[in-house]
C-alpha cells in the first residue's frame, strides 16, 4: 500500500480523499515459475533437435506457449478484471472505475466488521440444518451484490469486501489484501 500527500499550490484546494494513493500488488510466483519451467524445457528441447528439427522444436515451443497460456489463464484474469487502484478520488477495479465519494461510509464500517471467507465458512458449518434453511430463505430475497470490475466470482485465492455506494446498490469487490483496501477506502472517503 502507498499512501501521499499532496504539495504545491494545488494541494490546498484538493480534498484529502484525492491524495489517498492505493495500488494492491497481485502475487506473481506462479506465472514466473510456470514461465521459467516452460522456458527451461524448451531450451533444453532445443539444445538436443536444432539445428536437425527445427520443424519439431518449432511445435513443441508452440506448445509450451499454449502450455503457458492455459496454466497462468486465471492470474492473467485476475490482472485484467480484479487489479484494484485509488487514485484521484477513484477506485478503479480492473476496467471500472467509480467515485470513491460514491461508497457509504457506514457499508465501508460494515464491510471491515464482515467475516473473511473462512470465518464465514465456519461459522455456516455450525449451523442446524433449519437455520441453514431460514438463511437461505433471507438470502434468496435479498439483491446479490454486483461484482466490481467484471467476472463471474470471486477468483480463488482472493477474499471479499462487500460495500454500497450512495444509490444503495451493493458492490462486491475482490482483494487479495482485505485489511489495506479497507483502511485506504475509509481513508479517502471519510476525510
């Protein structure tokens, strides 16, 4: 997280939100260890076919790229629809963009005081099968949040915050660091 303040003649008249500066930095081990196996293997294939195969080496690297694609297909979509930056006043989640001003105050309190996803998870194995059933009853009339930034879920490896902003929709947004956004969100908004 990165915070700054403002200086020069400008930053008088900016509101504080504005300086609030937050970039949530998403884990790379598992590309650049996939990448690297691929590219060690294939350099390897390559030092025993080329010159003689060329056309073999050429199919194998073909594939390694297929290879890298398929297994670092779900982090690439992390970085295109769950990238999370405040800046200027505007939390931008992957391709969307929304006032920060926008967000309640009071859902920003609840969401810092929402269970993480394991907590909820034991929390829901504890229950009777009875209050399972009232809970699904409740949550069945209630409006779903609306995932920020696209997608279809909540990526695996990533928590939630659910928040509203001032025309009551819920919003739901994916994070790897809950606690960050949360005190970088409270930050621009409240002062």
């Amino acid at each position: 997280m990165e915070g700054a303040k403002g200086s020069g003649a400008g930053a008088a008249a900016s509101s504080y939100g504005r300086d609030v500066v937050y970039r949530e930095k998403l884990p790379r081990r598992w590309t650049v260890a996939t990448v690297t196996v691929l590219a060690v293997w294939v350099a390897y294939q390559g030092s025993i076919l080329l010159p003689e195969d060329s056309t073999v080496w050429f199919v194998l690297l073909g594939g390694a790229a297929f290879l890298a694609l398929v297994f670092n297909a779900v982090p690439l979509s992390k970085r295109v629809y769950h990238r999370i930056r405040i800046r200027d006043g505007q939390l931008t989640v992957g391709r969307e963009t929304i006032p920060v001003d926008s967000l309640t105050v009071a859902s920003l309190r609840e969401a810092a005081r929402q269970p993480t996803d394991a907590e909820f998870a034991a929390a829901l194995a504890s229950r009777s099968r009875e209050e399972l059933a009232e809970m699904r009853r409740r949550s069945g009339a209630a409006v779903p949040p609306r995932m920020v930034g696209g997608g279809w879920s909540v990526p695996l490896g990533m928590d939630q915050i659910v928040v509203e902003n001032a025309q009551g929709e819920p919003l739901l947004i994916a994070t790897h660091d809950r606690a960050a956004l949360l005190d970088a969100l409270t930050r621009a908004r409240t002062v």
